[in-house]
C-alpha cells in the first residue's frame, strides 16, 4: 500500500504534467486557426491549377508533355508530407500507412521518397527507402520559394530518372475531429471521364506555343499540389495535436480526482488507526488502574 | 452574354464573377477576351489583368501565372498576385531599387532579373492605379 507521501508526490506530478499539456492545448488552437484559414484561402488555386492540367489532359493535343503519357515500367516516387514532431494522436501514423501501402501494392518495398516532415522522413529510413531528398523544419508561413528544391527532386526523379508514377501522400483537414490521409497520384496526370471538363472542339490556341506552355505549367501544377498538401498538413496537424493535448488533459483531471481520493482515504485510515491506538491505549491505562 | 472569371493566388482568391470582357499580358503580348473566344492556354507575364463588367473596371496584379480560356469559363491562376488597389506606389518603388540592386550584383542571375522584371511591373501598376484613383 502507497504511504499518503507518495500519493501526494504523484498528485504533484500529474498535476505538471496537466499544466504543459495545457499550455500545448492553447498554443496548438491558437496556431490551428490561423493554419485553418490558410487551407481554406489555398484551396481554390490548388483546384484550379489541378483542373488546368487535367483540361490539358483532355482536350491538348498538339503536344503530349511526358506528365500527360501513362508509363509502364520505372519505380515510384512518393512524396510524403508529415510534421516534425509528434504529440498529435495517429495523424502521421494513418498517412503513414495509407501511403506505404499504396506503395507497396503498386511498386513493391524499394520504391523512392521525397520526404517533407521529420515523422516520414524517420520511417523512410526505417524502412530502408531510397530517399532522394528530404526536408525538415518547413515553416508555418510556408510559400512556393521554399518548396521548390523538393518539388524539383520529384519532377526530375520522373523526368529524367524514368519514374513511373509520382505520388502524393499528406493528412486532408476536413474539421478539427477529422483529418482523412490521402493518396492521390499526381503524375502522371489522371485522366478524367468524358462528362467531366470542358466539352469543346478542337484544341487550344497556345501562347507562345503549346510545348513551352506545357513545360513550364506542369511542374507549376505540382508545385501547387506540394503546397497546398503542406497547408493541409499543417491544419491537420495543429487540430489532431489540439484534440490529443485536450484529452491528455482531461485524463491528467481524472487521475487527480482519482489519486485525492485514495490520498483522503489512506489519510482518514490512518486518523483512524491514531485514534483507536489512542484509544485502545486509555483503556488499557483505565484497566490497569481498576 | 458574359463570361465567368476567376483570378487565383496561392494564398488567396483575389476576383471571381462575371465579365464582358478582359485583358492581360500573355508570353506573346497583350491579349484581350470577349465572351465566345476560342479556347487559350498561356502564361502571363508580370502585370495587370483587367476585368470589366458593365461599367466597372476591376484590376488585379499578378507576378506571373497561367490563364486559360474556355468557352464558359476563364481562369487564371498565379503564386503571387494582389487586386492593385492594395499596391503600394512607395513599397514598389523600394521594391525595385532593392532588384536593382541585386540584379546589377548579379547581372547573369536569373533568379536576380526575374525578382527585377515583376518589380518593374509593380511600380508600373502602381502608377497606373495612382492615375486610376485620381481621375
């Protein structure tokens, strides 16, 4: 049985720990927010841009950019997105998952990553990827400039290392209790069904010409998609570590409540002990007199 | 008969409605879209896009960016761009002398006379506005 000092050691304890997970809470819903607005302000270019290419994809046809060619053979290249650090519930564990895998169903255990995070980037290595660039510490107020070298990687794993599909993995924000991992090809570029897109004849008139447009608007439309992941990312993450120091917090409240009470129990028995000792012991002193 | 347009920043939607009619600088000059146009696929150098319905007259600088026409719907789409109301004539003009400055340290730069050509643009919208808002 605990003596009542090392009940209330434990209370004290407990008691600091709640008072960071606490602090975490706020910190996280604060950055929340504002990544939350970001994603949102995002979103419409990202889709856009995915549309261009995916109207491109349909209806160009004066020069096929090799984004646009189904390939059969070559390995895969995944692009993760995950955060740095942890304390946000299965948010990297999920995408994790989801994304290995597709990669292992698709292009076995030896396939290549570009990896944007501290959490992918440890498991890449632990899994033994080839890793052809990673990159950590991305920050809050992310923008294209930051992205780029790691966008390039992927691009020329395809372009020039005849790369078969690059992939795109990240946590979608769709509230602050969800966060859905998502895996979606990003080159070659899907093709859409025929009631989708535009319905219009014939092909575009291309400034200054179709391959130069083509060459420069593909790796844009990556780019986007790597940004837009890394926004989403970021809202997810500051959501799934808010709702994690939330609950941490709340559990921290329920081992309090329950430690005082054993403390308070362990206390008034040895009140009690005292007492009957007292007790037990004028008695015998009453006795003995008699 | 109008068109639909919508201008896009990577950080923020910046227009979107309908329109008579629209002009911006494409890879091969200056271009103009009334509703009906064949469809186009080009990117924009640094620079304003006009889009006009009935009376109105809206601007929008963009540092770059792809446009597309289609028969029901255009859009254009750039990393960087803001409406030129919210241009300011002082910070571009700082803007450029810190390009040139950095273009004349770097003059084979490519990094160096891109940053400098979008400068150039801005303080020419900027101006452009100026006159805007005094007439």
């Amino acid at each position: 049985m605990a003596t009542l000092r090392d009940i209330r050691r434990h209370i004290r304890a407990i008691r600091n720990i709640e008072q960071i997970t606490r602090a975490m809470q706020m910190v996280a819903a604060a950055k929340m927010r504002r990544a939350q607005a970001r994603v949102a302000a995002g979103r419409p270019y990202a889709a856009a841009m995915e549309e261009m290419v995916a109207d491109v994809a349909k209806i160009g046809k004066e020069y096929r950019h090799p984004f646009l060619l189904p390939r059969e053979e070559g390995p895969g290249v995944l692009i993760l997105v995950t955060s740095d650090r942890g304390l946000a519930g299965s948010l990297n564990v999920n995408t994790l998952r989801a994304a290995h895998s597709y990669m292992l169903r698709n292009f076995g255990p030896r396939y290549q990553v570009v990896a944007l995070g501290r959490k992918g980037l440890e498991f890449s290595r632990r899994v033994q990827l080839q890793i052809l660039h990673h990159r950590v510490g991305i920050s809050d107020q992310v923008g294209p400039e930051e992205l780029r070298p790691s966008v390039e990687a992927a691009v020329s794993a395809f372009l020039e290392g005849g790369a078969r599909e690059v992939v795109l993995a990240y946590p979608r924000f769709r509230n602050l209790l969800s966060q859905v991992p998502t895996v979606k090809v990003l080159v070659p570029v899907p093709p859409r069904s025929e009631a989708e897109g535009p319905h219009t004849e014939g092909d575009y008139i291309y400034e200054p010409d179709a391959r130069a447009v083509l060459e420069r608007l593909m790796p844009a439309y990556v780019e986007s998609e790597v940004l837009h992941a890394v926004r989403e990312l970021q809202a997810s993450f500051y959501s799934a570590q808010m709702v994690a120091m939330r609950n941490a917090s709340s559990a921290a409240g329920d081992v309090i409540r329950e430690l005082s009470l054993t403390a308070n129990k362990v206390r008034q028995a040895g009140i009690t002990r005292e007492l009957m000792e007292i007790i037990g012991g004028a008695e015998a002193l009453q006795a003995a007199r008699r | 008969m109008a068109i639909r347009v919508r201008v896009l920043a990577s950080d923020q939607p910046l227009l979107e409605g309908e329109a008579d009619f629209l002009t911006f600088r494409g890879a091969d000059g200056d271009l103009g879209v009334l509703p009906q146009h064949a469809p186009l696929l080009t990117w924009l150098k640094p620079g304003e896009v006009m889009v006009r319905q009935g009376e109105g007259e809206r601007y929008v600088f963009l540092e770059g960016g792809f446009l597309e026409v289609l028969p029901d719907l255009v859009t254009v789409a750039a990393e960087r761009g803001q409406l030129s109301s919210a241009l300011g004539l002082e910070a571009a003009e700082e803007d450029l002398k810190a390009a040139q400055d950095r273009a004349s340290r770097d003059p084979e730069g490519l990094a160096a006379a891109q940053l400098l050509e979008v400068a150039q643009a801005r303080v020419a919208a900027a101006q452009l506005q100026r006159r805007r808002e005094r007439d």
